[in-house]
C-alpha cells in the first residue's frame, strides 16, 4: 500500500468523522452512538423527537423499576425488622422457658432434698427409737442376770425366795412407776397418772427409764436376802420404785424430757451419764440403812466355820455376772438415746471397766488369801474353803463393780481411763467388801461395795473425763448453756468495758484449751475466734444489738432472755437446752459430784430409814429357824 491511498477524498472523510467525534462532549457522543445504532436512515426533526421520546420513556421505566427494587427493600428490610422482632421475642421466650424449668428444677431438687432429709430424720428418729427399745430389753434382761447371781450366792433354802423378789419387784415398779413414779420424775401432774404424759412418741423413753427404775429396786433384794419377809419387801419396792428413785432421777435427769425443765443436781452442775449414783448408789444406799436396822443373818460372823451361811453354787453367779454384763452394754449404750458412733465408744468403755475391774479384785484377793490362809493349819480346810469363796465373790463382784463405776463417765473418757477407772474400782470394791465384814453388816450378795462403793467412786472419777470430748451426747449440749455464758460473758470484757473477741483468751479462762473441743463437723458452730461472739449476739442481747461498747449484761438479763427467747437457741443446743453449769476446773467438777452424791445419800437414806422404822414392828424379818428352812412368807 503507497501513499498515494491515503489521500484518497473518502479517506480524507473519516480522518474528519474521526476528528469530529473526539472533540464532541461524552453526552453528544453517546446520543450520536445511540443515533447510530438506529438503523434510522433520516435524520429529520420528527425522528429525533421520537427518538427523546423513546428515551425518556426508557428512564422513567428505569425510574419506577428503580422505585419497586427500592419498595421492595423497604419491605425485606421490614420483613428483616418484623424478623428480628419475633426471634427476640421468640428468644425471649425461650429464655423464660428455660428458666421456669430451671426454677422448676430447682425447686424439684429443694423438694426432693426435703423429702431425702425428711427421710433421712424419720429414718434416724426409727433407728434411733428401735435402738432405745434394744437396750430397754438389754436391761430387762438384767433382771434374770440378778436372780442367777443371787441364786447362786445365798444358801441352798433361799434360793426359790431370792429368786421370787427379783420377778416381785419388777411386777411392783412395772406398775407404780407407770402409775406415778414417770410423772414424779419428769415433773407431769401426778393427780392425773399415765394420761399426764403418756404418748406413743415417748413410750420407748418410757420403757428404757422403766427397766432403770427396776434395776435399782432389784439391788436390794439381794443384800436384803434370806431374811426379810416377802410382804415387806413388796412395800419396799413400792416406795423405791414410786418415789426414791423418782426423786432422785428428777433431780438429775428432770429435764430429759423437756430441757426447759428444772433438774436441781444438774443445774448445779452434777454430771452422771447413765446412773453410778441415779441408779446404783440409790439402790446401795437403801440397801445399807436396811442391812443396819434388820440387822445380820443367824451365825454370819460366827466364830464357828460349820455355821457360817455358804454360797449355794457360784457358777450361777458367774452366768449371772455374764448376763449382767451384757445387759450393761444396753445400760450405757442406751442412755446415748440415739443410736449412732457415741454407742460403740460407750460399749467399749464399759467393757474395758468391767474387765479390769474384775482383775484387780481378783489379783488383790489373791493376795489377801494367801496372807490369811498362811496363817492355817492344814486341817482347817473349812476355813479354806470359805476364803477361796470370798475371793471368787470379790472376783465377781470386781468386775460388778468396774461396770458399776464406769457408767457415770462412760461417754466422756478414753478407754485408758476406762481402764484405769475399773483397776481403781475393783480395789475399792476389795476395801469396802471386807470393811462391811469388819463392821459385821451383812450383805450376802456385795450389793454395796458393788453398787454403794464403786457408784460413788465412778461418780467422783468423772472428773477425769473431759466435758467438751461430748459430741451428739445431750449432756454436752446441756452442760454448755446458762453459767457457761456468763463465763464467757464476764471473759469477754476488757477493764475499758468493751468486748474481747479472743477466743483463746476465752478458753483459757475457762481453763479448757481449744484442742478440747471437738471436731467442727461435729458442732459445726465450734470452729471459729468468732464463737462467742456471734453465740451472744444471736441469742442473748434483744435484736441481735451490737455488743461493743455495751454494759455487761447481768445474770439476769441473761437468764430471763433464755427464759422468754427459747426457740432463739442454736439448733445444735435447740432439743436439750438446760440452765447447768460447766465447770472451770476439774476441781469445781469435784465439789459438785460431791454435793450430788450427798444429797442423793440424804434423800436415799432419809426416805428408806423412815419406811424401815415404820414396817420393823409388823415383823419385818424372819424367825430364826423360818430363816434355817428358807421360809419368807
């Protein structure tokens, strides 16, 4: 191709239409573009006015359409909003849902939570009922342990009459105490008798004090044994088991029943768990005066072997002591009253007493046989015989006596102490058993040096124990209550009159160390400096004021606040609350034991003297030769 084409005129035409569309504006171009894409071959007037028509027609379609797409967004974005509502409020109510089933369950759990802890209690509440009624025939039991021990210790003629006042006494208490005797001991109306207190919810309580009752009547047929008349000593356990006892278990246990309940021992302070003086001194005590006033057996203290009355076969007497022993498990077991880990302790501090009990005695009259007997030619085999039975009764009557001591401290010592209780026991029982023999009181079956001797000294020895080691035993809440308070009370204020919250400082005022309380799990209250503290605030001072810079509230104050303001007591002392006093030494603890068992002594001896002096002039005792034959009637 030459230059020549280029400058052909139709060539020259397109460099000007080329020319002509660079330089027109872009709206022009694009108008010319559409011109020209019409296959329109004239370019009239006419044809261009239809041309805008067309156009404009063309953007107001594009207009509206636009005009839908954005009412059409408008609607999807209501559609979206109207959307969004109904999830919130469908999330709303699913959250409600939820937690209304959340608060359902809950409330099904705390429902159910209820009814396991509602079980649980009547569950316990039945074991620990099934429990008492155990060891109530545990004791009862210990009716036929007695007439197989004295069967077996007096002479061959009595032993159908020994045997029957054991069955009398319990036909006479079972009635009398029902009758009266419960109501004088647990402060109901006497004038009313049994419908005073009786209740298918106390009956097993009943039951279990019951067979106590007995126990005590039934010490005393035995040293009263061989020689006392049937018909007597019908009014004897009439008036042991309707009112000695009674009075005495009032004194001590009065408030068994009804915390609120005044017992005037144990307000004092007087601890005796399962009735080393309750029981045992008060059978012993009676049973003194009576050997006094009734005077010996015929030829007891005879000079002459031949004469002297021989125990009729000690194997039963050593079956009586076996039986006996268990039913001391349901002795003191049973006095826990709730059946639960304080039970086997208790059992197995009794079963440590009553052996080393029986140990002592028996090496100590060993001894003492042995330095008797050297003494003997060797035909005085009668003689013999009688000291090898002395030391097989002291043998016996040791471990009697071990069992005997133990049962006032059994819930608060080790079992060391157990043991060293009982090895003091036996000794003691040795000592008296030959005292009565020196003094000629005849007392054919030990009863006192079993029940009077070691009853008091395991009344005394109490004092070994440790009060805080109590844990579920009532006794523990009882004891920590209306002089305790003041205790810590007066121990809580500075000289300046404001309170001091230590609780060592406390502790050491009340001469006891924290390490002595027990665990908290057990007393959940008893595991911070704040005890005392928060102890008062609850349920001594009014409205829960603040203590701080308050005047020292007076004894008084405190009591008659406990007095109007019961139900305010801590639930751990709520069931057993008492006015008793937790002693600040051991030695405080003495004097009260003491005093206890001087009044019990009192009231023991004074009541049974008087009904002794009233009935020896009917003819008390036997004839002589009634007494040879074994006549009792």
């Amino acid at each position: 191709m030459n230059l020549r084409y280029f400058l052909k005129p139709h060539i020259w035409g397109c460099y000007a239409w080329l020319v002509l569309f660079n330089l027109l504006p872009t709206s022009l171009l694009a108008d010319q573009v559409i011109i020209y894409q019409q296959p329109v071959p004239n370019h009239g007037h006419k044809e261009i006015s239809n041309l805008e028509s067309g156009h404009r027609a063309q953007q107001e379609d594009i207009l509206q359409n636009t005009q839908s797409i954005q009412g059409l967004s408008d609607t999807l974005l209501q559609m979206e909003s109207a959307l969004n509502g109904s999830m919130e409020q469908f999330q709303t109510e699913v959250e409600s849902e939820v937690g209304s089933i959340q608060t359902a369950t809950e409330q099904n759990y705390e429902r159910i939570e209820r009814i396991n802890q509602h079980e649980v209690q009547s569950n316990q509440n039945f074991l620990d009922s099934f429990w008492l009624l155990i060891a109530a025939a545990m004791v009862f039991l210990m009716q036929a342990g007695f007439t197989a021990f004295e069967v077996g210790v007096v002479r061959m003629e009595h032993r159908s009459g020994v045997g029957l006042k054991n069955m009398l006494d319990w036909l006479v208490v079972a009635v009398v105490f029902y009758l009266f005797g419960y109501s004088i001991m647990f402060n109901f109306d006497v004038t009313k008798g049994a419908e005073a207190w009786y209740s298918l919810e106390n009956l097993d309580f009943f039951l279990f004090q019951l067979v106590f009752a007995s126990t005590a009547v039934t010490i005393i047929s035995g040293a009263l044994a061989e020689r006392t008349k049937l018909i007597f000593y019908f009014f004897i356990a009439i008036v042991v088991g309707g009112i000695i006892y009674p009075i005495v278990g009032n004194m001590v246990w009065g408030n068994g029943l009804d915390p609120n309940q005044s017992a005037y021992l144990f307000d004092r302070g007087f601890m005796d768990f399962a009735g080393s003086t309750v029981v045992h001194s008060v059978g012993a005590w009676v049973s003194l005066i009576g050997c006094i006033l009734i005077q010996a057996r015929a030829d007891r203290f005879s000079d002459d072997p031949k004469l002297v009355p021989r125990p009729y076969n000690l194997g039963y007497s050593t079956l009586g002591v076996l039986i006996l022993w268990f039913g001391w498990w349901g002795f003191n077991g049973g006095t826990n009253l709730a059946f639960n880990e304080d039970v086997s302790h208790i059992i197995l501090n009794t079963n440590l007493a009553g052996a080393a009990g029986g140990i002592s005695a028996f090496l100590l009259g060993l001894i003492t046989y042995t330095r008797r007997t050297g003494k003997f030619q060797y035909a005085d085999f009668l003689k013999r015989e009688i000291e090898q039975e002395e030391v097989f009764m002291k043998l016996l009557g040791g471990v009697l006596g071990g069992l005997v001591a133990i049962t006032a401290s059994c819930n608060i010592v080790s079992g060391s102490d157990a043991i060293l209780i009982g090895l003091i026991a036996g000794v003691v029982h040795n000592l008296a058993f030959d005292l009565l023999v020196k003094l000629k009181i005849d007392d054919p079956v030990g009863a006192i040096p079993v029940h009077g001797a070691c009853g008091v000294l395991g009344t005394i020895l109490v004092t070994i124990g440790n009060p805080f080691q109590f844990s579920t035993n009532q006794q523990f809440y009882q004891a920590f209550s209306y002089q305790t308070m003041i205790a810590a009370r007066d121990a809580y204020y500075a000289p300046n009159g404001e309170m001091n919250l230590n609780l060592a400082d406390i502790l050491a005022s009340m001469e006891e160390s924290e390490d002595d309380y027990p665990p908290a799990a057990q007393i959940e209250f008893i595991d911070a400096d704040s005890i005392f503290n928060e102890f008062l605030i609850k349920n001594y001072l009014p409205h829960g004021a603040e203590l701080a810079g308050r005047p020292m509230m007076s004894d008084s104050t405190i009591e008659q606040h406990l007095t109007d303001n019961p139900a305010s007591f801590p639930l751990a002392f709520e069931e057993t609350f008492s006015k008793s006093v937790l002693p600040q030494s051991w030695f405080d603890q003495l004097i009260d034991q003491l005093y206890g068992i001087l009044i019990v002594m009192l009231v023991s001896v004074g009541i049974s003297g008087i009904m002794f002096l009233v009935l020896k002039p009917f003819g008390m005792r036997v004839s002589p030769d009634q007494e040879k034959h074994g006549e009792i009637l």
